[in-house]
C-alpha cells in the first residue's frame, strides 16, 4: 500500500468514526453544537482524503466544484432564516441526490455504457440512480411546497396512486433487466426518466401538515443513494456515511409518523396534510375570550409553575429571546419556567430546540411531551405561543377530526391557558382548534415578539 493510500483509509476511517459520535451527540440538545462540529470535521477530513487518491489525475475542476460549493453552502448556512431552514434541507437533499444520480450516470458511460459494467456493480448502480433522480424531483416539489411557490394542499387526480405504482413498477422493471443485461444506455436512461416522475408523482398528494416526515423520507433517500454510490465507485467512506443517513432519515420518519398519529403508507400515498386557504379564520363563529398585555403580566407574575408552549409562530416572530427574558422575570418572582416541546412542533424535528438554544434557554428547562405532559394539571398557567395542531384537544375528544389520535400536549389541562396568536387561523391540519375556546383559555392576539415584549415591559412595572 502506497503512502498516499494508507493516508486516505486513514482520513477515511477517521471520517467514519467522527460521523458516528457526531450522530450521537445530535441525540442530546446540548451537544448538538459539538455533534454538528464532529460530523463537519469528519466531511473535511472525508474531503482530504478523497483528494489525495491516485486516481485523480487533474484538480482543476475538483477545485472549481470545491469553490462553487462552498459559494452556494455558505450563504445557505449563514443567511437562511431558521423559519426557512426545512426548505433548505429539501434544497440540500436535491443538490445531494443530483449528484449522486450524475455520479451513477458517469460511471454507466464511462463503462463502455454499460457494456464492462459487471451485475453487483450494476445492481449498486441502479439503486443509486433510482433513488438519486426519484429524490431529486421530490425534494425540489416539497422545496416548492413549503416556499410557497407551489400549492401546499395535497394535489390529486383520479388514478394517481395507480400512475405513482405504474411508474415504480417500470422504473424496478428495467433496473432488473439491466441487472441481467447492463449493456442497454436507452433502457439505462428510460429508468432514471422513471425515477424522476416517480418523485414527482410520490410528492403530489402530500400536504404541508405531512411535509416534515416527506423531508426526512428523502433524507433517508439520498442516504441510500449515497451508500448505492460509494460501492458503485469503492469509497468505503461514502458507503459509512450514506447507511447512517439512510437508516437514521428513515427511523425519523417513522417516529414523526407515530408523534402525527399516521400510518406511515399514508403519508407516502395519502392526500392528508391540506393548507387551510389563504385567510381563513377557523371558530370566527364561537366566542373567544381575550385578554389584554396587563391582566397576562399579572397572571405570570403570581404563577408558581409556567409551561411555555413554543410552535411555529414563535419562529416566524423570531421570539425566542424575549421568552427567555419573560422565563426569567417569572423566576425571579420565585416561579418556574418548563418549555413543552412537541416532536413535530414547528416545521422539522428539533425546531423548537435549536431556536430556543440560540436563546441561551438551559437545556434543563425543555421537556419533551411524554415528561411534560403530566405536569399541566398543577401549572398555574400554560403559555402557547404559535403552537396550533399539537395542542388541540380534538385529537383526544373527535374521532371525526382528522388528527384524531394525535399524541398532543396536554396544554387544556392546566387551570389557566394564555395562547398568543396573530389570528384565529387554523394550524397546518387546516382543522379548528377546541383549545381556543376553553373556558380557561384567554387568547391574547398581536406578533409573538412584539407581545412577549409588551409583556415583558408589563411585568417590569408591576
């Protein structure tokens, strides 16, 4: 082994063992920030290693890529708000799995295409295709969907899931016979046009309640396709990193299908998850009771025990730091402060977290749904602040409500409810929320950041 092999498999191995403890640090929110260092330093030594291999006989576009990445990387990472940052995913995952599909394009060609690939080869090959064109199309429509230049509701048509299967069926069909007989570039092209409607199609019907789990999904796609390329090529490093984010993508799934209370072939053929239309005003009919910025202050100022409930509004309004503020106006009148965070709160899986963090919240003080829920019945007050769908108490009470099931936040509970919204508008479930209408329940409507700051103020003058 020449001395610039054994520095690969060495960069290589380090890589491999840097994602490992990287991913097991994410799974504590305060070393989250050392996980993510890890995980980085593990990619750069990856990088290093991958350019020190013999086979490269020219840098001059491996620099230009190295250059044009990190031009596009580097605004992404710094720039893109957090309210925006399940969008950015789904942007990575497609320049990931475009990538890998080109990659496997690359190597079919160069094999005389297909006429030296060998059958293990060409099995790694199809996979990588299949799964890389199938996630470039359907992260680029759930990127549409969730900037809004796309529709959010489910779109449908009769027939659908039999096209969506058809397309599956034709594009595993050709993978089998190219198995068989690789040395076919039209049939080779045929299945990653399939792949590419396949996305599509798989995407579709998919409304913005179910987006979260559709982003992780292709994560695990794009994971796959990863692991499919380095045994295509022989990078052992692709191979390690591709199986972690292939195996943990879909094991997320499958836990936010369970915190959503949706069989997970629903949300891969469902129509479920419809955006309510633009204006709507959910319960404009019942009452509400509100309350003013003052009567809220004084209610936090004598509470013992307060449970912040954070969702999505709370990352529009960026808010985070005048919660903190009003967490630690309501401890130094002797009270505590619990943060409930629900798995899918927000629009990605530890969103809440991350925001909060940011804030310099302790990581003590936020609780997940199955520890947090027992102690709503001795709160004084549960403070909701954007938080919609997961604290709607239909998913226990309505089994005609399309979250029926849900697990929820326990929010109704707790002898006094103050629920801080711009309006009565439903939640991504487009349903109406029986929380708001509790006769504990005071709603204090206004921006999440411009309130916490009145309140705030309010509770300083007390």
């Amino acid at each position: 082994m020449t001395s610039r092999a054994a520095l690969t498999d060495a960069a290589y191995l380090a890589a491999s063992i840097l994602f490992v403890l990287g991913l097991r640090s994410l799974t504590l929110p305060d070393r989250a920030r050392r996980g993510m260092q890890l995980a980085a330093i593990g990619m750069l030594l990856a990088i290093a290693g991958t350019l020190l291999k013999r086979e490269i006989v020219s840098y001059g576009w491996i620099l230009a890529g190295l250059a044009l990445g990190a031009g596009i990387g580097w605004p992404l990472g710094t720039r893109v708000p957090m309210t925006a940052m399940p969008q950015r995913i789904a942007i990575s995952h497609m320049f990931g799995a475009v990538a890998a599909t080109l990659v496997g394009v690359a190597e079919f060609w160069h094999a005389g295409r297909g006429a030296a690939v060998a059958q293990v080869q060409m099995v790694a090959l199809g996979l990588e295709v299949l799964f890389g064109s199938l996630t470039v199309t359907g992260s680029f429509l759930a990127f549409g969907k969730l900037q809004g230049l796309l529709p959010a509701r489910p779109l449908t048509f009769p027939g659908q899931n039999l096209l969506s299967l058809s397309l599956l069926g034709g594009g595993l069909g050709l993978f089998g016979w190219l198995v068989v007989a690789p040395a076919h570039p039209a049939a080779f092209l045929a299945m990653v046009g399939l792949g590419l409607a396949f996305g599509i199609s798989l995407v579709l019907p998919i409304g913005g309640a179910d987006m979260p789990v559709v982003i992780s999904l292709l994560n695990s796609y794009a994971g796959l396709a990863s692991a499919a390329t380095g045994f295509a090529i022989g990078n052992e490093v692709l191979i390690i990193a591709g199986a972690l984010d292939g195996a943990s993508g879909f094991l997320l799934s499958l836990v936010m299908s369970r915190a959503m209370n949706r069989p997970f072939r629903n949300v891969l053929f469902g129509a479920f998850g419809a955006a309510p239309p633009p204006g709507a005003e959910a319960g404009a009919a019942r009452p509400v009771r509100s309350i003013t910025v003052e009567d809220a202050a004084l209610q936090l100022a004598f509470a013992r025990l307060v449970i912040v409930v954070p969702g999505y509004g709370l990352a529009v309004a960026q808010a985070q730091h005048q919660v903190r503020e009003l967490a630690q106006l309501v401890e130094r009148n002797g009270g505590t402060v619990l943060f409930a965070i629900h798995p899918v709160a927000g629009r990605m899986p530890g969103h809440m977290n991350v925001l909060l963090a940011e804030a310099d919240v302790p990581y003590d003080r936020l609780k997940e749904m199955d520890e947090i829920n027992p102690e709503f019945e001795r709160a004084d007050v549960a403070l909701v602040i954007g938080a919609n769908d997961v604290v709607n108490p239909a998913a226990r009470s309505d089994r005609g409500s399309p979250i029926s099931g849900m697990p929820i936040l326990d929010v109704d509970r707790a002898r006094q409810v103050i629920v801080l919204k711009r309006s009565m508008a439903p939640g991504f479930a487009g349903v109406e929320n029986e929380l708001f209408h509790g006769e504990r329940t005071a709603m204090l409507f206004g921006d999440a950041r411009e309130t916490l700051a009145a309140l705030v103020q309010a509770m300083r003058q007390a």
